[in-house]
C-alpha cells in the first residue's frame, strides 16, 4: 500500500495534521494480516515481530503497533506484548 490509511501515521502529511510519529520515523509500513483462525493471526503476527526483532534496530523497525479500528476489521484483539 503506498498510502496510509490513518493520516496521523503518514510520513508525508508531516506538518499539514497532528503526526503521531517521532521525527526519526521516515516510513511506515501498514501490513493487513488475514487468517481463518485466531490461532493463525496471532502466529502470523508473532513470526512477523521476530523477523523485525531480528533485523535489530539499525535495520529493523523503530516501533511496532496494532490497532483494531475500533472493532471494524472483526472481534479480535491481539495485544502485542500477549503474543510474545
């Protein structure tokens, strides 16, 4: 996806809307996991933080956040630090 969906997470609005992002975040990448199980979202999210955790911070990512969207995308919560 080229643009975000949240405009307060968009690099390139900086300055035009209230930024939610710290000065050195430079990109953010906006990644839709879907899954037929609960089981297989939460594994599908925790192989996705430990490939960034692997990367380390030089390579990897600054932050990683979830969000629900207000229950929107389904009923499902997944807290990141209850997946690790």
């Amino acid at each position: 996806m080229i643009a975000s969906t949240n405009d307060a997470y968009a690099p390139t609005l900086r300055g035009a809307v209230k930024t939610a992002l710290d000065a050195d975040v430079g990109s953010v990448l906006e990644i839709v996991i879907d899954g037929l199980t609960a089981d297989a979202v939460a594994n599908a999210m925790r192989a996705g933080i430990a490939a960034i955790v692997k990367l380390g911070p030089k390579r990897g990512a600054v932050r990683i956040g979830a969000g629900n969207y207000g229950g929107k995308l389904g009923p499902h919560h997944f807290h990141l630090k209850d997946l690790l």
